[in-house]
C-alpha cells in the first residue's frame, strides 16, 4: 500500500511543474517649468537644472499554463531531384547621353580682420564705450531690457522601474513528430535558362565648374602700452540697446538669405557680446550684417558679388516667434547691406 501511494505521488508530480520567470521594464515622465527673473542683464539662454527620482513597483501577473512537449523522431523521408539546369548569359549594352563631372572653384569674398590688443606694460585698462552717429529703430524694436524675463528652465524626471513575475505552471504532454528529410539527384531532364545582363555606358563625360563664396578670418596682433582708461568708439546702430533683439515683446529667429552669402564665425570670446559682434562688423569692409545671441556666438556675414568681392545689398531676413523671449534669441543689426524683417514666422 505504501508503494502504491509513492507511485501516486511521483506520476503526479511529473505532469505539473511550476517556475517563475522575471522581466523588468522602465517608464520615464518629466516636466518642465520656467523661474523668471529681474534687473542685471537678461542672459542670452536659459540655463536648466534637471532632478531625476527613482521608484520600484514589483507586479506579479495571473499564472499561465503551458503543455509540456516530447519530440518523438520519426522514420526519413527520402526525395528524389530529377531535372538539371542549364544557364544562359545574354550581354547588352546602352549607351546614354553625356554625363557632366562637377569641380568646386573657391573664391574668397573677403577677410575679416579681428583685433587683439595686448598690453606690453601689465596694465588691465578698464574701457570706456561711447557712440556716434544716429540710430532710429525699426517698428516695434524693444530697446529696454524688460522688468521680469526668464531666467532657468526647471526640471524634474521621475523614473519607474517595474518587476514583472510570470508564474508558469508545466502541465500535460503534447507530442511532436520531426521527421529527416534527405535528397538524392538522378538527373533525367535538363531545363535551360537564360540570364541578361545591361551595361550602361555614357557617350561622354563633360567637366564643368561651379563657384563657391568663401569668407576668411585674420587675427591681427597691437601691442601697445596701455593707459589705465581706454575710450572705445561704437557706431549709434551697435548700442547694447540698439542692436535689434526683439520686436513687439517676442524674440528673433532667422529667416531667408541672400544668394552666395557666408558667414565667418569669430572663435574669439570677446566679440560674444553682441554689442561688440556688431562693432566688429562695423569695422570690417564688406560686412553685410551680423547675427549674434543663443548661448554666445558672432557671426559676419557675407554676399558675393559675381563680378568679384563683397556686395552691400540685401544679405537676410528674421522673423519673430512666439516663444522665444526678447534677448533670448537672435541678435541682429545691418552692417554695409540690408536686413528686413518680415514679422511673425506663424509659431
């Protein structure tokens, strides 16, 4: 009697056996908001400060029941192949008409000249900017820094990390038959078959040349011995609060340009200053306008003129968005050409 209960318990456990899988998976939500600030200088962009928290959840899904497989092999089956292939290759060739090879001719438009003073006598100068000239804004142009702008986006990431567990439970017996499979060729018909092949040539190769406008920068060194003041001189257009930053209470985007034009970004981090970018185009022949702002960048920009050099004529156009905040995202300002502003891109 004991056997037979031994006997009872072990055919039982062979037909149900359980285990417990375990994936993981992550979900990531964020938001962000924005803290204005007020007085000082409104930075150019914003910066951002992110916080990041971390959550488990553990989620134990309904138990699955999956039948238990035995393979059982059975006798082979044996196929016989009885056609062979013959191959046929045909060569045609098309000829197409001329071809043209490019070649890139690149021209200098202009080279921009940026100074670098150094003084010879350990003196640091403290500088004095003054303006000359006259300057009437555009239509709309904010030329006050503005009571309450933004000043930091915030940001906070949160992060949950989920434990999946899948029971399975193994239980009946499902049988699958895998039968071998083995060919033999016994060639007794032979099947032709005919291949193409299309070359293709050109009737002739043509070289011709198309022109790109390039301009080019020179650092150029004065050393001098230096007063403890020094007084600069800026033209009326390049004043803090007349280079154009934003029109009717919202910032600038660029626009269209101007056929063959280019644009010379200054490496050096003085002329960052939108102010002083602008002055630098002021007192470079050929500047046609610059652009300037969005986390600290100069650019000159350039039109060729075909018949050689630079031209003074319209160089592009910005635009404003409504999301982007005056001062916060391009600065701009005509240097011997012209910009227009063509109002709101429609964001």
């Amino acid at each position: 009697m004991f056997r037979r209960i031994v006997s009872v318990l072990a055919a039982s456990g062979s037909l149900v056996r359980a285990s417990t899988s375990t994936n993981y998976s992550f979900k990531t939500e964020g938001a962000c908001s924005t803290v204005s600030g007020s007085g000082g200088s409104v930075p150019l962009s914003l910066p951002r400060s992110t916080t990041t928290s971390t959550v488990s959840s553990i989620i134990t899904n309904s138990e699955v029941t999956v039948p238990s497989t035995v393979t059982v092999t059975a006798d082979p089956v044996t196929t016989t192949v009885l056609t062979s292939t013959t191959w046929v290759l045909t060569d045609s060739t098309k000829t197409l008409p001329p071809t043209t090879s490019w070649s890139v001719s690149q021209i200098i438009v202009a080279t921009a000249t940026v100074p670098e003073t150094v003084c010879t006598n350990d003196v640091t100068p403290s500088t004095v900017t003054e303006y000359s000239g006259s300057y009437t804004p555009i239509s709309g142009q904010v030329t006050t820094i503005p009571t309450s702008y933004p000043s930091q986006v915030v940001c906070a990431t949160g992060v949950t990390w989920f434990t999946i567990l899948q029971p399975t439970a193994t239980s009946g017996v499902t049988t699958q038959t895998t039968t071998p499979t083995s060919t033999v060729q016994a060639i007794t018909t032979t099947v032709t078959s005919t291949y193409f092949f299309n070359n293709t040539v050109y009737a002739s190769t043509i070289t011709s040349t198309t022109t790109s406008y390039t301009p080019a920068a020179s650092a150029t060194t004065i050393s001098t011995a230096c007063e403890a003041t020094t007084t600069t001189t800026f033209a009326a257009k390049c004043a803090p609060t007349n280079v154009i930053s934003g029109v009717d209470d919202h910032g600038l985007v660029s626009g269209k340009y101007a056929a063959n034009s280019s644009v010379i970004y200054i490496q050096d981090d003085k002329f960052n200053d939108p102010s002083t970018c602008c002055q630098l185009c002021q007192d470079n022949k050929g500047c046609a306008g610059m652009m300037a702002g969005i986390s600290g960048f100069c650019g000159l920009l350039y039109v060729a003129d075909p018949a050689g050099g630079p031209s003074c004529d319209f160089i592009f156009s910005y635009q404003t968005q409504s999301n982007v905040f005056p001062m916060q995202g391009l600065w701009v300002q005509s240097g011997c050409g012209e910009i227009d502003y063509t109002g709101s891109d429609g964001v």
